[in-house]
C-alpha cells in the first residue's frame, strides 16, 4: 500500500478539488488515519474553498461570516471584486392573463374560480416589469435570511404584504395526497398555448364535464402566469394539476404562503452569479418594491379605492436608470425614505392577519423556505432589535412533519415579548442603538464598489473608505433620523424636547453614545396623535437634558460689547451721541417712537484698511462726457440691431 500524504491521499493518486455537489452533500475525499494523524483539526481544510477567506474583513462587509455563510458564491460578492452581470431576463405573464378572460359566456367558471380565493390574480398582474429596479433587489436578497440587506437593516415580504398586496387567502388546510403527488413528479409540464388553445372556447352552453375541465384548465393557466411562474416563461407543471382535482377545496388552501415561498426559492436561485433569470410572481415583488419605497419608484394610479388589492395602486413602468444608477441609489439610500407601514388607510378594509406573526418554515410542494418576521419587526410597527440566529428548514421529504407543524401555527407566533416595544413615532423605522453595529459586521451594506461608482476616477483608489468608514454614514443617518421626528413633532413640544434631541445627536455624531450611560426605558407611546413629551422619546432620557437658565420676569440686562482696537472711539467733544439699541424680538411690542429718530453712527474704517478708491485730484482734467455717451449709443444701436 503506498504511504499517504498529509492531506490523505496516496502518493501515487493525483489530487483533485471536490466539486460543488460533492461539498454540498458533505463528501471528503481525504481519510484520516487515526494512527498517523490522531489530530486532524490540526491540519488544513483541504475540501474547503479558498475564494471563502477573500470578503472577510473586506469593504462593505460581512466581516463576521456566521450568518451569511454563502456569500462567497452570492452576485454581489462577484460584484464588489468588479465581474459585473447584467439585468436579470424577468419571467413575467401579465399579457398572456389577458388572453384569457371569462367574460358573461362563462359566468360558471367564473363562479368557480372566486370561490377558490384566486380571482383577483386575473387583475392585479402587473403586465410590465422593470429589470434594473427588479435587478437590483435581487442582489441585495440574502438565502440565509430570507430578506433583503438594505443599507440600514433587513427588510423582507411578509405574510401581511401578500393579503394586502393579492388579496388571497393565507390560511387553509393541506392535501396530503396532492402534496406528495407534488414532490414526486416534478418534470412534466404542459404549455400555456395550448391550455388557451383547447379550453377558453368553452362556454356555459357546454357540457357539465367540459366545463369542469375548463375550470381545472384555467386554474392551472392562472396559477402557471402568476404564483408559479417558472423559467421556462411557456408553460406550467401538470403536478399543481392535482391541486385542483377537487374543486370545492380549492378554496381552502393557503394560497398566499404558496406564492411567498415559491418567490424566496427563486430570489434565492437569481442570487447565484451564473443565474440569468428570475421566476416567480413578480407582480408581488414590484408591488412590495412601490409600496415600501414611493419616492422612489412609484407611480400612483389617482382611481384606486382601498378596497381593490394594493397591486392595483401603481401604475408599473420600467425606470429609464441603468443597473448601476439603482445601485448607487439604493446604497444611499435613508431610513428616513422607507415607509415602514404602507398599508394604515387598508386596514379599515383588510386588518392585518394574526399569521403574518407566524415564525417558521414555509412549504410549496418540493420547495422549503424559513419565515422570520422576527428579523423586520419595522414593518409591524415595533423597534428593530437584534434578531436570533436564522434556522436552517428541515428537509422536504419531512412532509408530514412541515404539514403539521404549519397547521398548529398558533403555536409558532411570536409572542409580546418577542416583539418587543412598539415604536414612538407610526413609521419610524426605529431600532436598538446596539443593532446597527451588529448588523454593519454581518450584512454587506453597500452593493456597487467604490471604484465603480459614477465619477469615481483611478486616482482616487488610494483613499477609498474603509469598512469602519460606513459606521460614520450610520451615525449621520442615526442623527438625522432623530432630528427630523423631533422637527416634525412641531412648535407645541417643550425646550426640553429640542435640547434632548440636541444632545443626543452631538453624541451620536461624536461617536459617544455607545459609552454614554444607558437609556431609560420609557413606556410605549399610547395610541393617540397628542405631541409626545420628553418621558416618551426613546433617543434620550431626562437625565442626559442639558437644561436652560430658568427664566423670569425681569428683561435679561442690556449687554453692549466694547469696541473693537481698531476702531478709534468717538471725539469728546460736544455732546455723547446716542445709545444704539438693537431692535426688540418679535414676541416683544417696541416702544413708542418719541420725537424724531437717532442719527446713524458709522464708525470710521480702521488704519489697517485701505481706502476704497483715491482722493480725487483737483489739477486732473474733467472726464469726456461725449465718449460715454458715444459708447452708449453704439450699444444701443447693436441692441437694436
């Protein structure tokens, strides 16, 4: 037997690195003797990838890898070492729905189909979608997570953003059998074409048989071009077929965490480098994209009642701005430009749904996904704090397991304590001051490179930033978050409310408000509008306040500075001129004028100063009038002319 190597391997082998599929299901290929190598924690990983070890420490982050694990093979890590890729090719159905329509000759599929809970997909599908904004997002979509790493903390779709947005349903029991028919046959397909092409010329004349068909031919079309819109961008799997083999129980299925999970699985797959395509129900992503960021994207429809779903609120349109420009803008972009709770005017019409707390696993068929509404506690209204680490979902195949456990969800919310405090201000966006520093080590805050960016020169490379350089652009979105609630709380709010706010912006801007003392823990702001006081601001407590003089009744004493050296003091000859008193406030009535008013003083200029111009000379001649006026008479000829 020929001796082995440090690595395992014989010397008469020839080494090779193991694949991806290999690391995946966990093959080494060295074996370690326990004789000769009684230590092997000792020696070096050689299954390991080296690409791993370049982003650690790097700029933009993740310095801390415990999280993000997989960033080594995430696109903006190849974007941040300059091998950029294009704009996404988006799988997007919204025209072929159209083709498609069940107008008076079909009113008894139509009866069939909204009593399934999807008939509002056939609406609000969005026919056109925008690939840099849509793009750019993706790259920020992290799989460990399942949420998007803005450049101020994590933000994700919820369950909550799915009922506003689609208006289908969320809870609903699970078919066993459909399901298991769904996890195993996976490959066959059928095209939407011919779906169109041999069941939308049925009609309520029809049979009763034809028109069964029909109605499990358009469900399938309906839910091929909108919540499981794969890459082949022509047809649909015949396995949701099974779905629909009972239609009265159509109905009862949650449609809504269908789609959620079905859309993580293809962000998670876009955010592959060599992935070109993304699926799903875009129509939701974009929604989500307008709602969370108006100023930015957005382009309200004026007709929109609140009882229609929110996806009818925009009009969709593709932003003229390149890939690169929505990176830089979204790597700018403020805390104070995202509105947290969207859906306030909704609520009247769809409250929030009690699930949309749920924490947990997600299941569509062969797809699992984790759910952490615990990590974008923002978008419920309630302080941001540091969320426990992200559980990895168990495996498919644990069917039952994942089917019970979601139909126990009640079990599985998160509690009051788990959410914490809500926060002071209705969208806010506030956070623990802790959060952003734990969150700048394990997140890749900034998508597009410095030296990528617009008007950045070659020459600047020597002094790009450094990854503790982005802690002083969270401070200064930190501070200018906290003066902006406090000027907006309006002229009623007490001194001590601006010289609190005051004080704690010059130590968040100093960088001392991690080491000044800690805070107090005021009580949640009650649901009223009143103008909050200082016990109810959570940036700072009363004791910090650097409070004013007290003031009185007495005028504060009249204090007239002395004159400056170099201005020689008025001649003592003749009477003392007149006290100059500046002009009261405004608050403040003047005194009657009595007789007339003071002369002006002007104190002379100082020796140092020059004159403006020289004395004029008695013996210089007199200035030609007749040129000026010559010159002003030929301009006035050209003007005319």
């Amino acid at each position: 037997m020929p001796p082995r190597t440090r690595g395992g391997y014989t010397s008469d082998a020839p080494r090779r690195r193991p694949t991806e599929s290999e690391r995946r299901r966990r093959v080494h290929l060295r074996e370690v003797d326990p004789v000769a190598d009684p230590d092997p924690v000792e020696h070096p990983q050689h299954d390991r990838d080296e690409t791993e070890e370049v982003f650690e420490g790097a700029p933009g982050g993740p310095i801390d890898r415990s999280i993000l694990q997989s960033f080594h093979k995430h696109v903006a890590a190849k974007i941040w070492l300059e091998e950029d890729r294009a704009p996404l090719k988006l799988v997007n159905h919204g025209v072929k729905l159209q083709l498609w329509e069940l107008d008076m000759e079909r009113s008894r599929i139509y009866e069939t189909v909204h009593r399934s809970g999807l008939a509002p997909l056939t609406s609000c599908s969005h026919r056109v979608a925008s690939r840099p904004m849509l793009s750019a997002f993706c790259e920020r979509w992290q799989p460990e997570t399942t949420t998007f790493h803005m450049p101020f903390g994590e933000m994700t779709i919820t369950l909550d953003d799915v009922a506003s947005i689609l208006h289908i349903p969320l809870l609903g029991t699970t078919d066993v059998e459909a399901s298991r028919e769904t996890e195993q046959c996976r490959s066959p397909s059928v095209r939407l074409l011919w779906l169109r092409d041999h069941f939308s010329t049925i009609t309520d004349a029809s049979s009763d048989d034809d028109i069964m068909f029909a109605t499990r031919a358009f469900l399938l079309h309906l839910v091929g071009c909108t919540l499981f819109a794969d890459k082949s961008a022509t047809s649909v799997a015949v396995v949701y077929l099974e779905l629909f083999r009972d239609l009265s129980m159509v109905g009862s299925y949650a449609w809504g965490a269908a789609c959620l999970t079905y859309l993580f699985r293809q962000l998670t797959t876009a955010t592959r480098f060599e992935v070109r395509q993304l699926g799903g129900y875009l129509t939701l992503l974009q929604a989500w994209i307008y709602e969370h960021f108006p100023e930015m994207f957005s382009s309200p429809d004026m007709s929109y009642t609140e009882s229609r779903p929110r996806a009818l609120r925009w009009r969709p349109h593709v932003i003229p701005d390149s890939l690169q420009s929505v990176r830089e803008r979204l790597d700018r972009l403020q805390i104070s430009e995202v509105c947290w709770e969207p859906y306030v005017d909704h609520r009247a019409e769809h409250p929030s749904p009690d699930i949309a707390w749920y924490s947990g696993c997600l299941k569509c068929g062969q797809v699992v996904e984790p759910y952490h509404p615990e990590r974008v506690l923002r978008q419920f209204g309630y302080i941001q704090t540091i969320p426990p680490r992200p559980f990895t979902p168990p495996r498919p195949d644990r069917s039952i397991l994942l089917e019970q456990y979601w139909e126990r969800w009640t079990d599985h919310v998160l509690t009051d304590q788990s959410r914490g405090r809500r926060c002071h201000y209705s969208g806010s966006g506030e956070s623990v001051p802790e959060y952003m520093a734990w969150y700048d080590r394990i997140s890749h805050r900034i998508v597009q490179p410095p030296q990528l960016r617009s008007g950045f020169t070659t020459d600047a490379r020597s002094s790009l930033p450094s990854h503790a350089a982005s802690t002083s652009d969270t401070r200064a979105a930190r501070a200018l978050t906290l003066l902006r609630l406090v000027i907006s709380g309006g002229r009623e709010q007490s001194v001590d409310v601006f010289w609190g706010a005051l004080n704690e912006a010059h130590g968040i801007l100093a960088g001392s408000d991690e080491t000044s003392a800690p805070h107090s823990t005021p009580s949640p702001a009650p649901a009223s509008h009143s103008t909050p006081s200082s016990a109810t601001l959570p940036f700072f407590s009363p004791a910090t306040f650097v409070y004013p003089p007290a003031a009185s009744d007495d005028p504060p004493p009249l204090i007239v500075p002395p004159p400056p050296a170099s201005v020689a003091p008025p001649a003592a000859s003749g009477p003392p001129p007149p006290l100059i008193v500046p002009p009261p406030a405004a608050s403040v009535a003047p005194p009657a004028a009595s007789g007339p008013p003071p002369p002006l003083i002007v104190p002379p200029p100082p020796a140092s100063v020059a004159p403006l111009a020289p004395a004029a000379d008695p013996s210089a001649p007199a200035p030609d009038s007749t040129a000026s006026t010559t010159v002003y008479v030929r301009a006035k000829r050209k003007k005319k002319t």
